[in-house]
C-alpha cells in the first residue's frame, strides 16, 4: 500500500498498460552486461539498442560506481565506446546512450560526431532523489546517439 492516505490511489494505468503491452508485440527485450547481448543482435535486423551504464561521476565526491563488485571507471567507459562503435558498423543496429555531462569532453572525445552517424546531443533531466535537498532539479546530461 503507497504511502499517504488517498482515497483512490491510481496503482496502475490500466489503459496506458494496454497501451504498452501492443506497442512491445513482436518485440525481444533484453537486460544484461553490453557484451552479453551481442548474440542477440543479428545484423541488418531492425535492432534498436539502448545503454544505459553506471553514469561517469560529475565530482570527484561523487564517484559511486558500484553497481557490480568491480565498479564502472573510465576504463569501462571506454569499452563500451568501443563496443557502442562495433554494434553501430558491423551489426548495423541503431543505438543509443545516456551519461552524465561531466562537462570535460570525456564523451566528445570517446564518441566523435559525425564518425559513424554518431552524435551526442545535451539533455536536462529531472533528479528527485539527493540527500541534499537543494541538489534535487534539473541536471545536464549526454545522450549519445546512432542516427
């Protein structure tokens, strides 16, 4: 039961779950580490791929990465560039990745535009969870792009 006292609290958009259930028919969604997947793209397939990593910490205070035992650093980041690069070339899948925007080209020079029909593209999205009331708001991050 949610919190608070509501008198009908909304649980499920039943129209908006059917809704979804239509839009996924004929569609495999796969969960996992990026080279797991790999065997489940077949090349020239209408393949959409999104990655969604450990976010690259803005601060150096604010480097929690421990998603898995052995953390998410610059290292991995750079791998999956390279895989990213992979999917898009030679499996032909249409791809895309969001980061945070550490403000530092880290990415732009990870993720080259143009190379590969490759763009990155600025995006704010909202944040309601901080410990630090007045860090929750809009945050500046990178999604990066296969077009």
């Amino acid at each position: 039961m949610p919190f608070g006292r509501y008198k009908k609290p909304k649980i499920c958009d039943e129209k908006n779950l059917i809704n979804v259930s239509e839009a996924l028919q004929g569609v495999t969604l796969v969960a996992g580490e990026y080279y797991d997947v790999e065997k489940y793209i077949e090349i020239d397939q209408d393949t959409f791929v999104y990655m969604d990593p450990p976010y690259r910490p803005l601060t150096s205070s604010s480097s929690f990465t421990s998603y898995s035992k052995s953390g998410f650093n610059d290292d991995n980041q750079r791998e999956l560039a390279k895989w990213f690069k992979k999917l898009v070339k030679e499996k032909k899948a249409q791809a895309m990745l969001s980061n945070s925007d550490p403000n530092d080209n880290f990415f732009y020079e990870l993720y080259v535009e143009g190379e590969n029909d490759i763009f990155i593209e600025k995006v704010n999205a909202s944040r309601s969870i901080n410990s630090k009331g007045n860090k929750r708001g809009k945050i500046s991050e990178i999604v990066v792009l296969h077009k």
